[in-house]
C-alpha cells in the first residue's frame, strides 16, 4: 500500500513529536534529584531490588490479564470493529482495521482515548472527596484505566493484544508513556526494535517496570497527603487537585499510546 499525502503529513508530525521527547533539556534541580535517587538506589542490595521489580512486573501482567479477559473489554472490541464498518463493511477482525484511512483509524482511537480522559477526571474527582476506600484505591484504578487505554489504541490501529508480541509491545507502550519525559525518548526506541520480532512470538527481555518508573506511584503518594491535608475543610482545592492530576497523567499516557500506533501503522503501511 502507498503512503497518501495525509501519510506523510502524519508521519512528519510523529517526526516532530519524537524530536520533542529527544529535546528535553536538564537542569540543576533535576540532576540533584537523579543523583540522589541513583544514589539511594544504590544503597539496596540488588537481590533484593531484583525480586521488588520482578514482583511488579507480575503485578503489571496480572492486571493487564485481568482487563483483557473483562467483558468489559470485549464489548469494547465488538465496538470498535462496529465503528471501522461505518467505514469498511468488509472489516471482521482487529488486523482487517488497518484496511482503512489513518484518518479514520484516529477517529475511531480518538472516541475511545477521550473517553478514558473523562473517566480518569471523575476518578480524580472521586478520590479529592477524601474517602479513605477512594484514596487507597486511587492508584490501582489509575493504572487499571489506562493500561486499558493503552490497549484500546492497540486495538484501534488494528493491532490485537491477545497476542503474546502484542502484549508485550502494549505493556511497553504502557511503560515507556508513565516513564518521566527525559526517558521516553530511549524507551520509545526499544519498544521499536522490539516491532522486528517474531509477529506472534516475542522473544525478547520480560522484565519492563525499574526504580526511574517509581518516580509516578511517587507523585502519586504526594497527591494523596495534599488531599488528606484538606480531608478535615470542605474545599474543592483536593476535588481539583485529584482530578487535574489524574487528567494529566491520563492524558499524557493516551497522547504517547496514539502517536506510537499511529508511527506502527505507517510503518507496516510504508
């Protein structure tokens, strides 16, 4: 299949994304912080460190096993080949998606990604009331929603994440956007070289989760003390505290997730 004008235009859009991940700048304050986070890392035995990673990455796997069997998702999936046969009555499976346009493939990720924007603010919202079983459960229902977003922009650009590659590729997508910004840029490289495995076997590294990733479940600890600050005052501050940051961060993992299968997609097109 060739490349339309609007290929291109995307493409060098995703270009210009790219360039921006590989263009953060440091400064002093961060430095101090990578150093002293490297140097308290360091201070761990790494057998120990070793068996703390590993027990996330299982924890990672459960989950996204856990959200892709939910019903849930499989309504999901009947959805979105519901909305490519508006466009293509010929399309029956996930792979057959990427018979149509970029354009309408990013219409059919964009309904989905919006969506899980609007859930992550709710739930935000949620949390900031303050309600102890909110507030424990904040992160797990966090990561729950946009692992699954991830997987949703998968599907959307015709790649299904029943698959052991594309499982994987889907987790590291995951990854790589809730990585901090100066990261990306080395992850997003490696989920690529991965894209030349097996197409149903993958065969590389298991291990994903490192001490740089904790950097978010940190920030999330933080917003949860600035609202138990507010737990005792009737304030909207925490609601807007909860909610903003959990947009945020939603948003951040679904603009990552998008422009990567956008960038598969022209890839396997071109």
């Amino acid at each position: 299949m060739k490349w339309t004008n609007r290929d291109q235009a995307v493409w060098e859009e995703i270009e210009n994304y790219i360039h921006s991940l590989e263009s953060i700048r440091s400064n002093d304050f961060k430095d101090t912080y990578i150093q002293w986070v490297d140097q308290a890392i360091s201070f761990i035995p790494k057998h120990l460190s070793d068996i703390f990673f590993e027990k996330l990455d299982s924890w990672l796997f459960h989950l996204h096993s856990f959200i892709q069997a939910s019903q849930i998702q499989e309504d999901a999936r009947i959805r979105i080949l519901t909305s490519a046969r508006v466009f293509d009555e010929s399309i029956q499976t996930i792979a057959d998606m990427r018979k149509l346009s970029i354009d309408q493939l990013s219409f059919i990720a964009d309904q989905h990604s919006a969506r899980h924007r609007l859930y992550a603010l709710a739930q935000g919202g949620m949390t900031g009331t303050g309600k102890s079983i909110l507030l424990s459960t904040d992160f797990l229902v966090l990561m729950m929603l946009n692992l699954r977003s991830v997987q949703i922009t998968a599907i959307s650009y015709g790649y299904d994440v029943k698959t052991p590659l594309e499982l994987m590729i889907s987790l590291k997508v995951f990854h790589a956007a809730t990585l901090p910004k100066r990261l990306r840029r080395e992850a997003w490289e490696g989920i690529v070289i991965d894209l030349q495995e097996d197409p149903y076997f993958y065969q590389g590294p298991e291990n994903l989760l490192s001490y740089q990733w904790l950097e978010e479940p940190f920030k999330q600890i933080l917003k949860t003390y600035f609202i138990t600050m507010f737990k005792s005052k009737p304030s909207i501050i925490p609601i807007a505290i909860g909610a903003g940051l959990n947009y945020q961060f939603s948003r951040k993992v679904t603009d990552f997730a998008d422009k990567f299968y956008k960038y598969r997609y022209l890839l396997d097109k071109g």
